[in-house]
C-alpha cells in the first residue's frame, strides 16, 4: 500500500504533515476517482483551516486545501478516464471532502472539471478559486450586456487580492478599461503592469456617503469587499451597469438603498464559486485558458513546497502573503 504525505487537521490544534494510505482515503461509492493531486494553492480559507482559528472542517481528520489539480489515476466516471488532467475547486475540499494538500486523493467524479488545452495544474492552481471566480464575474457581466465600448470603466475592488489580479488582468485583455481600487500603494504599479488604466485608493469607496445615487462613474463593477464598498459601487454604476459580488472582506452587511436598482436599473449579480454547476465551470475554464494572458498569470505566482503550508497559513491571515501562491504537492 503506497504511503504518501498529505496536511491533515484532526480538530486538536494546526493541521499537521503527516503520513497517510490509500485505507485513509474515503469512498465516495459510485463515480469514484483516484487523483494524483500534483498541486493545490494558498487561499485566505486555507489558512484559516491549518492553523485552525476557524471551524472550515465538517469532520476529522480532513485533508486541508480546498483546490487541487493533477491527473486521474483510476476512475469509475465514465466522464473521466486515465490519463486525463483535472482540477477541483470549492464543492466542500477541505471541509467534507478530502482537499488538495496530499500527493493523492479519491473524490466523487462531480467535483473534477478536466483541464482545457493551454492550461496545466501548476497554472490552473496558479488561477485557483481566486481566478475562478474572477472569470465567473467577467462572464455574468458579459451575460448582462457588458461590452468593452460601454461608457466608463470597470471598477475593481479588492483589486490587490487574488480575484482582483486575475479579473484585472483579463479584462483588460478583452479591450476593458479597467479603475482598480487598492488600499495598498505598494501593489499599484502592479496593478498597472497587469492593465489597470487607473487606480485608486479604497478609501474613496469605504467611507459611508448619506446619498444613495451618486455620480455615475462605472461601466459595471466586480466587487470583493462589500458592506459600505459594495454601496457606494452601486450608487457610483451607470445606467443600466451592473456589480457581480464575490466578496465580503469589509463585511457581509449591505448599507444601501433600492434607488440605484429602480432609478438606474443597475444589477446586483451574485457569484458563487463553490457550488457552481459543472457545465459554468467548464466555460469558465475555457475563458480562463483564451483570455487570461499566462505570462501575467506567472508574474502572480510563486511556487512552495507542501512542507511549508503551516508556514504559509501562518503568514497569508497576518496579511504578509502577496499575489498567488501554489503548492507543489510532490516537492
């Protein structure tokens, strides 16, 4: 029986690095599938379950990492077969189903999305659930009616974080004038080197305005921040704009009126990137392989060995963690 390292959280204390078998892999019954998981990421959620100053696991002991990718070793799914390259992102790893920091994993085949040409693992966990839901931003604005002609640019907030950068980075390929709003001036010439046309501080966002329609200054918006942000982006959004939220960093309270959805006929779009249908995700995937440019993907990116996610877990929640950071799970 092949051994096999994995960072494991038993409900006691950090997730530690510890030795497993495949008899420690759970049978999810029909449409099983054996993964050779070759890399996963560091999400803000990810920290929070090794270090564990949040209860991210449903049961113990839980393999941490809610993404990976690899190639599939065995399959029961007709939908997948040996050889192929895949990835998983949300569907519960690292809560109720085993995650990504491990070398091997057994998953229901519903939670595998195959990987798209000009896309390999160590990228596709570059782009991870961060990059992930920033396309699925892009596509429901497109499916809104945004065009790179529409008056006013896209405003990102959050724009610093791991869904700003790649939602920056592709919409400014699709021909986007893009305003990101960041509350870190060490991030902004970044910013701009990934297309950003203007940046701003998050200060002019975050503050609570007594008007609850303002000056309309954006196309649409892709909001990671909520509460007051969120707000005001909607007060600030053009006629017939729309906001796709992902994100509730400044909070999960709304502080708003109904007059920019009844007097402006802007939309509130939500975006949810865990229990996502399979086919969104396939075209997502898709979108992400045609219009995120791959060298500013690899600028973004920085490659760690597993051994150092207790670390990293560590530094990602004090906030010391910049860009996208990928394990290599066989490192």
């Amino acid at each position: 029986m092949t051994d096999f390292p994995a960072v494991v959280a038993t409900g006691t204390g950090p997730a530690q690095l510890r030795t497993l078998t495949d008899a420690d892999l759970p049978d999810p019954g029909e449409s099983a599938v054996t993964v050779a998981v070759t890399h996963s990421s560091l999400n803000y959620k990810d920290g929070l379950a090794v270090t564990g100053t949040a209860p991210i696991a449903r049961s113990f002991p839980m393999i941490c990492g809610i993404d990976l990718a690899g190639t599939v070793e065995t399959s029961t799914d007709p939908a997948f077969a040996p050889g192929d390259e895949v990835v998983a992102t949300g569907w519960g790893l690292g809560e109720h189903l085993p995650g990504g920091y491990t070398r091997r994993t057994r998953v229901p085949g519903r939670v595998l999305t195959r990987l798209p040409d000009g896309i390999d693992p160590q990228r596709a966990m570059a782009i991870g659930t961060a990059g992930l839901t920033a396309m699925l931003c892009v596509l429901a604005l497109e499916d809104h009616g945004l065009t790179p002609d529409a008056e006013g640019s896209v405003l990102v907030t959050g724009a610093a974080g791991g869904v700003g950068n790649v939602a920056i980075a592709v919409l400014s390929r699709l021909g986007y004038a893009v305003t990101a709003s960041s509350g870190r001036p060490e991030t902004h010439d970044q910013l701009r080197a990934l297309g950003a046309t203007d940046v701003i501080d998050r200060a002019e966002l975050s503050e609570p305005s007594d008007k609850p329609l303002q000056g309309q200054r954006w196309a649409a918006a892709i909001d990671t921040v909520g509460s007051t942000t969120l707000a005001n982006a909607l007060a600030q959004t053009r006629y017939r704009g729309a906001v796709a939220a992902c994100g509730l960093a400044g909070g999960a309270d709304l502080p708003a009126s109904v007059l920019p959805f009844i007097l402006r006929n802007v939309a509130l779009l939500g975006i949810d990137s865990v229990q996502c249908p399979t086919p969104v995700r396939e075209r997502a995937w898709s979108r992400l392989a045609a219009d995120l440019p791959m060298d500013a993907l690899d600028s973004l990116s920085t490659v760690e060995p597993m051994s150092r996610v207790p670390d990293l877990a560590e530094q990602i929640l004090a906030g010391q963690v910049a860009g996208r950071v990928v394990i290599d799970t066989g490192a």
